[in-house]
C-alpha cells in the first residue's frame, strides 16, 4: 500500500509504500512434464494448464492466470531457459482483487518467485523485482515498479522510502501513536483493462518531451520528469515553476503537441504514443507535470518528518497525506465519487490523513488514525459506508481493516 507517492514511480521518482499483512500463496508441485497447472481456490477463477515452452499472454483480457504467466515468462526469459520445469501450482490469496492493493503485482511477484525456485536458479530481491517489474508490462501495464520492490523488499515494522535506477530501498519508521486503515470503496479498478493508466503515463511523457524542447535539452532522449530535473540541476520546486512558465493547464491535442516538437502527426504516432494511446485525441500535461513534482516532494518531506520525529508527527504527516490526495483528485484526476465519499467519511470520524493508494479511479483509501480513535473510527467507517449499501455490506469483512507494515514475499520448503 502506498502511503504517500501516487504515480510517480513510472516517472523515475522515489515511492513510500508499507508491505500489508494480507497476501497471495501459491503451493508449488514440480513436474517432469513441461505443462504449468493452474488452479485456484476461488472458483471464481477458473482453472488454466499451458505448455511451459509457448506462453502466450492475451493482452486483451487480464484474466488472472495471464499475470502468473508474466512472472514465469520473466523468469524464462531472463535466464534463457531451454528446458523450463513444469509445475502444479494451487493458488489463494487474502488481497481483494482490483482493490488498488497490488494484488495483480503480488501475482507476478510470486510467480516469478516460484518459477525461480522450480528451476533451481537464484537472484537478489532486486533482480527478482526488476524483472518483475518488466515482465508485467506483457499484459500491458507499464508500472513503474514500486508493486514489485515492496513486495520483495518489504521488512516487517517498517515502511520504505523505494528509489529507482538504481533500485533501493530505505527503511521509514512510522510513528507509534498511529495506526494506518485500509478502507475499500468497492469499486473495482482492473489497471490493465482500462485506458485510463496507460493514458497518464503517456501524459507524462509528453509533458518530458515538452519541457526538456523548452529548456534546449535534446527532448528525443528524455523519457521520464525526472531526466528532466536531473539534467536541468534544479530542485523539485523550481521544477514546479518551469512547469507554470512552459506548461498551459487547457488540453494539448495531438497537432499542437507535434507543432511544439516539431515534429509530424506520423511522427508522433509511431515514435512516441504507445500502442493504447494511438487514438486519444487531448493530454493534460499542465496538471499531470504540477502532481508528479509536488508528489515528489511530499514523498521526501514524509521521510524528513518520519526521521525528525517532531512533536506534531502524525499531524504533519496527515497533512502531507491530505495534500496528495487533492492532488490526486484534481491534478491528476485519479478519483471517482465513491473514493471521495470514503475519504470524506474517514476524516469526518478522526482520520489525521487519507488518500487514495494504487492507481485510483476505485480501489482502496489508506488512513493514518490516532491509536486511542481506532475502534471508535472502525464502527462508525463501517455504519456510515458499508451498512448503507448491500453490495458493499456483502464485502465488508475483506474491506476495512487496520494494518501495521508486513514483511515481503517468502519461500516455504517441506522439510
């Protein structure tokens, strides 16, 4: 779960997250046939069997099988292997699915695990996570990376502020007087099966190739905001303010962007928008730009505060949570009503701080809540969001629950 730091991962800048304690375990068989079986104890999903020599993954439909197949073909690509094992696999998890809590991630994350393991082969936790990382993009998702990391690189009592290239991870000890809440708006959110993401991340990216034209840096190599702070030397704020300067917050469409660059509609397609986002006609850059920087500083100024460990920690700290929430909500449009709702909710019944976490447009809010207001704060949540509606009344038990952070994934062997 994301505490602070809401897609900026995939644009090159430090994350926040805490492992939780729900999780996804797969009992492993290896086999001499070279046929990977899948069953679930959800009948939900149902069962799948593919030869481990022709992964094919449907990118049109993230059906829940398809995200194992990432982590093993990560896994067999990465090594090279000729000769794969095969492997019977039962799998069951505790992550509400589509919830904004990474449970697509763990899939891949325990798949790559397991395949690595039957084939008696070993990396670090940060190869494994890199590799992870990239093997969730064969359905599509181009994620930054920080679903992964936290999943191999978690220790339990700690948060982790989690930087990229290189990839690292730095423990962030949350204050003791507070405990954080999940809450699930019970809005599914599939990532991979919406535009929406996708659509950001190229967002992103446009807004790189125009700031880094108007500054005279050589755009074509610039890929992600964080080059262009990098290259230009200059602080996160300054950043913020080339963006009021460069940027205009009205939607660019397609002809104006290649007018900035200076370069053809032809051009643009087949050199710069990604396969699913060929026919989005406007981007926001003003307001993704201004969340990504702002988002980034919040992240370090969590850390400072979390390190400092003043006085008015948790308030601090909750106001850092609130302002990335707004953020989130009117810079980068990742919210929905319901997601609105909750946070409302949770800050009217003693919440310090909420937000979303995960990509947004549903899934879940986290909120920081003084210790001694817990279980005052879990019955009126409850009353106020969950017994009001049927369907949510029928997920509640799985929906709302207080988590300390947890540790990352582990590998169990029978004696």
């Amino acid at each position: 779960v994301s505490l602070v730091g809401e897609h900026i991962d995939y644009c090159g800048y430090a994350v926040l997250p805490m492992a939780i304690e729900q999780d996804i375990l797969i009992a492993v068989e290896p086999v001499k046939t070279q046929v990977v079986q899948l069953a679930n104890t959800n009948s939900l999903y149902l069962d799948f069997s593919t030869s481990v020599n022709n992964i094919q993954i449907n990118k049109t439909k993230p059906q829940w099988h398809n995200y194992f197949l990432c982590g093993l073909k990560g896994i067999q690509e990465h090594f090279g292997l000729n000769n794969p094992t095969g492997m019977n696999c039962l799998l069951d998890g505790t992550i509400p699915p589509s919830s904004g809590l990474s449970s697509s991630s763990a899939l891949v994350c325990c798949a790559g695990l397991v395949t690595l393991r039957a084939n008696g082969k070993t990396l670090s936790k940060v190869e494994l996570a890199e590799i992870c990382t990239k093997s969730e993009r064969y359905i599509g998702t181009e994620g930054g990376g920080m679903d992964q990391s936290i999943s191999f690189l978690a220790e339990e009592g700690t948060a982790k502020l989690i930087e990229f290239s290189p990839l690292r991870a730095t423990d962030v000890r949350l204050p003791s007087g507070a405990a954080f809440v999940i809450a699930n708006s019970c809005v599914e959110m599939n990532k991979a099966a919406t535009s929406h993401y996708n659509i950001r991340v190229m967002e992103c990216h446009l807004a790189t190739k125009l700031l880094s034209k108007s500054k005279g840096l050589d755009w074509k190599k610039m890929l992600r905001l964080h080059d262009v702070q990098t290259k230009l030397g200059v602080s996160l704020e300054e950043m913020l303010t080339i963006v009021e300067e460069v940027l205009h917050p009205e939607p660019y469409s397609t002809e104006e962007i290649c007018k900035c660059l200076g370069i053809s509609l032809e051009e643009l397609r087949s050199q710069i928008l990604s396969q699913n986002t060929q026919d989005v006609s406007t981007f926001k850059l003003y307001q993704r730009a201004k969340h990504v920087y702002s988002e980034a500083a919040r992240v370090l100024e969590f850390q400072k505060v979390c390190n400092e460990a003043p006085a008015n920690t948790i308030q601090l700290l909750g106001e850092l949570m609130n302002q990335s929430y707004i953020s989130c909500r009117e810079m980068y449009e990742c919210s929905c009503p319901e997601l609105d709702r909750l946070v409302d909710i949770c800050l009217q019944f003693g919440a310090i701080g909420s937000r979303l976490t995960g990509a947004g447009w549903g899934g879940c809010t986290v909120s920081m809540v003084p210790t001694d207001k817990l279980n005052t704060f879990l019955k009126n949540v409850k009353k106020a969001y969950y017994q009001t509606d049927v369907q949510r009344l029928a997920l509640e038990n799985n929906s709302l629950f207080a988590t300390k952070p947890g540790r990352g994934a582990l590998v169990f062997v029978e004696a």
